[in-house]
C-alpha cells in the first residue's frame, strides 16, 4: 500500500486528458495509512500466533489452504482503503465494505470488473486509491502465492503451492526447482510490465496512465484509469500495442522463457500456444466478417473493424477485459462469440484466467477417444499433446471432474442471481409494469449468464447491464458478495477455494 502513497501529488498523478490530484487525496492518504496500520497489525498477530511452528514442513493440504485463506485475507485488507479512504461509487454514494471487497476481489483476481461509475472524478476517487487500484492487478497477476514461494521458498509445500496457482499440464518439469520458477516467472512478468510502461509512454500517456494500463494489461486485468477503459485514448498504436502485450501475458510464461532461451521455434511447435493463436485469428476473421456485414458500430471501414475485432477478441480470449469499442451493439454472432470466448481464457502458466486453453484441448481429446471407444471397445489410443503422452489417469479424471464443476457452480449461481436480484436492476417497475428505457425481462436471463460468467472466468465485462459501457453498481449488495466469491473461484481455481468448506479437510487424519 505504501507504493500507492507517493501517487496523492500532483507531480505523480498526472493523467494524460485530465487535471492531476486535488484536495480529496489527504483522505486517500488517510485512508492508506490506517489500511497499512490494520494490516501490520494482522500480520504480527499471525507471526505470532506460528511462533511455534517454525522450521515445520508444509504438506499438501496445509499448501491448499494457505493459498484459499490467503486469497480471502489479501480481499479484506485490500478492501480497506477503498472503504477507510471514503470513495464513492457515484456522488454522494459512499462505498459499502461489500461493494469495497467487490473492487478488491476484482483487482487481485485480475478481473476488471468494477462497482465504481465515474473514475474520472476525483471527488469521488483519490488518485491515490485509483493507483492502489490497478496496483492490486500487480500483485495479484503473477499470484500472491507465487510470489510467497519465490521470496520466502516454502520447502515441499512450494510445488503444491505453484501448483495451485497455475493449474493444468504445465512445463514446470524443465525448472524442477520450484523456487527458481516462481522467480523467473516474477522476472519476466516485472520486466514485461517495466518494458510496456516505457513503450506507453513514449506513446504520449503519462507516468501513472502508463504504470495503470501496464499493469491492466501484464495481468490481464483490465481496470483503467478512465471511464471508456483504453478507448478513452482514441489512439491505434496504443490499441495494437495493447493486443501484443496481452497476447504475451495470456501465453505460458515458462514457454517465454524457454523462448528466450532457445528462440521462437518452442513458442510455435506448442500445442496449446497453436492452439490459442488459431481461436484468436479464427474469431477475428469471422467478427470482422459478420460485423461488416451487419454494418455494427466500428465496423465503418475494414481497418477499424479489423482493430475492434481483433482487440475484443484477445482481450476476452486473455480475460483482460479491456474495452475499445461497444461491443454490445455489436451483432448476434459477435455477441455469442465472446460469450463463448469468456469459457476459455488464457494459457496455462500465464497470468490469464477462464478454464485454460489445455483443458480444453485435454477435454477435446478425451471426448474423441471415447466417441471411438463406443464402435471400437477394444482399441487402445493414447492420449498425445505435441508428441508427448498425457495419458495420466488422475490428471484426465481431473480434467472432466473441472469442467463438471465449473459447469454446475455456473448454473447454480445463474440461477440464484436471475431468481433472488430485484428486477429493479434492469429498470423494470412493479407498480406501473412498465419497462424504462427498451429493456425487457427476458434480458435477464442473458445479462445473469454474461455476469456469472465474466466474474467467473476473471473476465470483468459481460452483456447488457455489465456491457463495455456499463459496470455492476446496479447490482445488489447479495449478488455483489456473490461475484467475490465467484471472482475468487475463477483465480484461485475451484479446488483450493472449496476444500476450505468441507469439515474432512480441517481434520488431521
């Protein structure tokens, strides 16, 4: 929180089109000292209360529940200077510590999505705490526990710990020291960030546009300094530049770094790298066509409708969730896509979220080799992934297993959120009948799906109410809490988060 205090100055917290900070700082200031006093506080009273334990070996569920409870810990503390500092989601609408975790929850998990309507107005939000915003995207791109193995090494415990962050078939096999991985991952991901700040700049954004989006982007979080997100700069090259970086962040950090080491060709003989390329190329080229086509807003000339389409898809593809263009206005197919888009997400190892790119590859293979096994009960067919056999039973069972759970968490929280939210957030009456503006109940139901989804897969915006143009201010205080903790099962993957609700777990035998 302390690298958030230097950005209450006017010298610091220049913004590229609008007035530096006001008088309204002192209370970010205040509101960051009592949030940093809180948090010593609770991290003395816990080195205390382990005292005892130190030396002692981790296992594997201890490694589990540091990673859920300590997820859950960073969301309250981090919520702190939001609430203590007085922000106000719209003017005179002071933020509740529910609507507070929201913004915390989102910022960690690097979701983007946003309970706050005016980020434009410092009387509303200190600059102070707007840095401290994007900040969180920083430390919780690479993972909060990754970079607890990589500083503090916590012995047998650190692979399970990895583990937990960056799920799925990974490469970590070629770096067998866990220690030594989350480091280069923290270099790359620092370097990465350093490299795009200055390219921003020399951009013409200022020192803290420049830091904020850099971190939005190497995190694939997507929070912005400004109420039309990277749009509000009207600039291609910022856009293009924006779409590389993300494609870099949404990619396998151990593969950069095995290309670094020995060049481009391991980056393109990757299976789930092809992979993740082909959805992305594949996508544009058709968004683009339909778009044209239906003549959507942004798709004036080929040029514009090849950045807007291209700059959506990598942007939901990576779950960044930055915003060019409306894309809620755009066409059925267009629409549709980035729904399903929002279900896959990023490459395993990187700071992505969604399901994972191999998972989905997995799970295509699986499915072939069952459809087979139906007419051909005696064959034998191994699973392969770039020539390499990936035929472990427990990883496979856990493939279907992540899916069965993702697919039933999403419906049950679907249907919470279209049966308990009042109707009033889509601006319907109940004594007049009638609808405000041209919404219609039936959108309910896309608008629940698209916010349970993009909170879900760390996506941040969605459809409708949560479209490019909107944010979750409307929502209630219960499905908001709702969207924590979905925020959270997206980041820190369902496992680790919910062994923390069984009694079996907390028992020593």
């Amino acid at each position: 929180m302390s690298f958030s205090l230097p950005f209450a100055f006017p010298l610091l917290a220049n913004r590229t089109h609008l007035p530096a900070a006001e008088a309204l700082e002192r209370e970010g200031i205040r509101g960051l000292v009592l949030s940093m006093a809180i948090s010593l506080l609770v991290g003395t009273l816990l080195l205390v209360s382990g005292r005892g334990n130190r030396g002692k070996p981790l296992f594997r569920k201890e490694a589990m529940a540091v990673v859920g409870l300590s997820w859950v810990l960073a969301t309250v503390l981090g919520a702190l200077p939001y609430y203590l500092a007085g922000t106000e989601i719209a003017a005179d609408q002071p933020i509740t510590f529910i609507e507070a975790m929201f913004e915390s929850q989102s910022g960690f998990s690097t979701t983007g999505a946003t309970i706050l309507t005016d980020l434009e107005n410092p009387s509303s939000v200190p600059h102070c705490i707007l840095f401290w915003r994007s900040w969180t995207h920083f430390l919780g791109g690479l993972g909060i526990v990754v970079l607890f193995v990589a500083i503090l090494g916590q012995g047998s415990a650190g692979k399970a710990m990895v583990r937990a962050e960056m799920p799925g078939p990974s490469k970590e096999g070629s770096m067998p020291r866990m220690q030594h991985t989350a480091l280069v991952f923290a270099g790359i991901y620092c370097g990465l960030n350093a490299i795009l700040t200055a390219i921003y700049m020399l951009e013409g954004m200022t020192l803290f546009d420049g830091l904020c989006h850099a971190f939005g982007t190497m995190a694939t979080g997507g929070f912005s300094t400004y109420n039309r997100s990277l749009g509000g700069f009207d600039s291609p090259l910022i856009e293009y530049t924006t779409i590389v970086f993300m494609i870099l962040a949404g990619t396998n950090f151990t593969l950069l770094y095995l290309t670094l080491m020995g060049g481009p060709r391991q980056l393109f003989q990757d299976v789930e790298f092809q992979t993740f390329i082909g959805i992305i190329a594949g996508l544009s080229g058709c968004i683009l066509l339909f778009g044209m086509r239906a003549g959507d807003v942004g798709f004036e000339s080929l040029g514009q409708g090849f950045r807007n389409g291209l700059f959506q898809v990598v942007s939901v593809m990576t779950t960044t969730g930055y915003g060019t263009a409306d894309f809620d206005r755009w066409n059925n197919f267009a629409r549709g896509s980035l729904l399903v888009l929002m279900f896959i997400g990023g490459c395993a190892g990187s700071t992505g979220g969604g399901m994972k790119v191999i998972r989905h590859v997995l799970f295509y293979k699986i499915l072939l080799r069952e459809i087979e096994l139906s007419y051909r009960p005696r064959v034998v067919r191994l699973i392969r992934i770039g020539g390499t056999t990936a035929d472990d039973p427990a990883m496979l069972r856990g493939i279907m297993v992540y899916f069965c759970l993702i697919l039933g968490i999403f419906i049950a929280s679907w249907m919470l959120l279209v049966t308990f939210e009042p109707s009033s957030t889509w601006g319907y009456s109940e004594e007049s009948a009638e609808m405000v503006e041209d919404n219609t109940l039936d959108e309910k139901l896309l608008d629940c799906a698209s916010a349970v989804a993009a909170t879900l897969n760390n996506i941040g915006p969605g459809l409708g109410v949560v479209g490019a143009t909107q944010n979750y201010a409307g929502f209630s205080q219960g499905a908001k809490f709702l969207f924590v903790w979905l925020m959270l099962l997206g980041r820190v993957e369902v496992f680790s988060v919910l062994v923390l609700v069984f009694p079996t777990f907390w028992r020593r035998t």
